[in-house]
C-alpha cells in the first residue's frame, strides 16, 4: 500500500471515529430570550435625613428628564439600600387623586412635562400639585438635569438651567450646580 493511501485511510477512519462520538444529534433549544448587558439607570433624586441622594433607576428611556420625573413622582422604594428614602414631590396617585376632586373632568396624569431648549428645561407640573417645598422643588430640578445630562457630551459642564411652574402663577428656578453628585 502506497503511503498517500495510508494516510487517506487513517483519515478517513478517524473522521468516522470523531463523528461517531455518541453524542445524539439535536435541535434548537428555547433557553430564554436572548443574553441582555445592565439595564439603563437614572438618578432620581429622592431624600434621606433631610438632604437630597441619587437613586439609580432602571429606566427603559435614559437622558429623557420627562421620563425621570414619572420615576420620582411613582415615589421612592420603602426602603433603600442606605435607609429610607421620602420625597416632597407628591405621587402621581395622591396628585390625580387631588385633581379628581378639585377638577373631575381633567385628564388624570399625574406626571409633571418638560420642554427642553438647549440646556434649559421647562416643566410644568400638572394640576393639583401645588407650590411645593424647597427640598420639592430641588428634587424636581435635579432629577430632570441630571436625567438631561446623561444625553450630553461628557466635556460639557455647562449648567442646567430649570424653571419650575404650577397652579396659581407658582414658578420656581435654579442650576443643577448645587445637586448632589450622582
């Protein structure tokens, strides 16, 4: 036998060793939905001891302050991993719970919305929400900047300007240069 036969024959004997391993031939195998990396977060601003602290939410629209401002008005955990959390913002239920009384025929949203020009962001609370606290208003404004940062270039360290407006004429303004760090 001629050596190139030899060689194709030890070849082909164990390319049918290999293929004859007993492992069983299958199918598709449904594990689940397809392998996901870390859902986005937010910081939303909520309070601890009187100060303002970041919570990071899972948010399927990171960079949109609306969307942020929804998250805080669902209120904070009962409690977070550092203690309890509280907010001065009211809850979307007790803010259309209080527009149901005062204005039935209101459309029940609860949730405050932002216009946004450049750097400056509008928000207009909805109906119900009254003039709120300091530490209220600081949540708002913290939350929709830092929320409004996420979708700027890195380098920029230009400050957020937000404007605050309710019933009444109430309006409040200020930066997001003096939130805590997220």
């Amino acid at each position: 036998m001629k050596a190139t036969h030899r060689v194709a024959l030890l070849i082909a004997s164990a390319m049918l060793a290999l293929s004859a391993c007993g492992i069983p031939e299958t199918g598709v195998v449904q594990a689940g939905g397809p392998a996901s990396g870390i859902p986005p977060k937010t910081p939303v601003y909520f309070i601890r001891g009187g100060a303002l602290v970041a919570a990071f939410l899972p948010t399927d629209r990171p960079g949109d302050a609306e969307a942020a401002l929804g998250l805080l008005a669902a209120g904070p955990s009962p409690v977070g991993a550092s203690g309890p959390l509280s907010s001065d913002v009211p809850s979307a239920a007790s803010a259309a719970a209080r527009r149901a009384t005062a204005v039935p025929k209101q459309a029940a949203r609860g949730v405050p919305t932002v216009s946004v020009r450049g750097d400056a962001l509008s928000i207009r609370l909805p109906s119900g929400f009254g003039k709120l606290s300091r530490l209220g208003t600081e949540q708002l404004i913290c939350t929709a900047a830092a929320a409004h940062r996420i979708g700027q270039p890195a380098g920029d360290q230009v400050a957020v300007t937000v404007t605050v407006s309710g019933d009444g004429g109430w309006h409040a303004e200020g930066t997001d240069e003096g939130c805590p760090d997220a």
